[in-house]
C-alpha cells in the first residue's frame, strides 16, 4: 500500500503527515526495514525532525527497542547526534 501511495504523489516521502512524522518514522517505529529502504531510494530524509519528541527515524527506532532498523538506519548513514 505504501508504494500506491508513493506512486501517486512522490512528495508524501518528505511531508510530515497527521501526526507530525514522516513515512520514515512510521516504517521505523514499525520495523518494517523494507518499506524504510523504498523511502529511502525514493528520497526520503532519513534523519527528519517529527512527532512530539521532535526526534528523526534512528532515535524513534532506539527508542523502541527496534535493533534491526537501528542498524539498517545507521548502515544507511543516519547521524546519531
């Protein structure tokens, strides 16, 4: 479903949606690591500001335990400061 809705408008790898998060942060907290990289390859910034903690994706990811996309997020160059 992520990719229809990538196709249909490309920009929503950037926009902050509802929530003040990108589909990074959302694909992060989720673990899903394959939709993270499609986002990626697709231009999404991978160390955006979102949510209520005013955190990027890698942080999100820490956070919640997720190792797998931790490391997939700094293999990817995530900045960690």
């Amino acid at each position: 479903r992520v990719i229809e809705l990538i196709e249909a408008d490309s920009q929503l790898t950037t926009k902050l949606l509802d929530d003040n998060i990108t589909l990074l942060h959302w694909a992060a907290i989720n673990n899903r690591i394959e939709i993270a990289k499609y986002l990626i390859s697709k231009g999404a910034k991978i160390d955006a500001i979102g949510g209520a903690l005013h955190s990027t994706p890698l942080y999100w990811a820490i956070r919640d335990g997720k190792l797998e996309m931790t490391l997939f997020l700094l293999s990817y160059g995530a900045q960690t400061s």
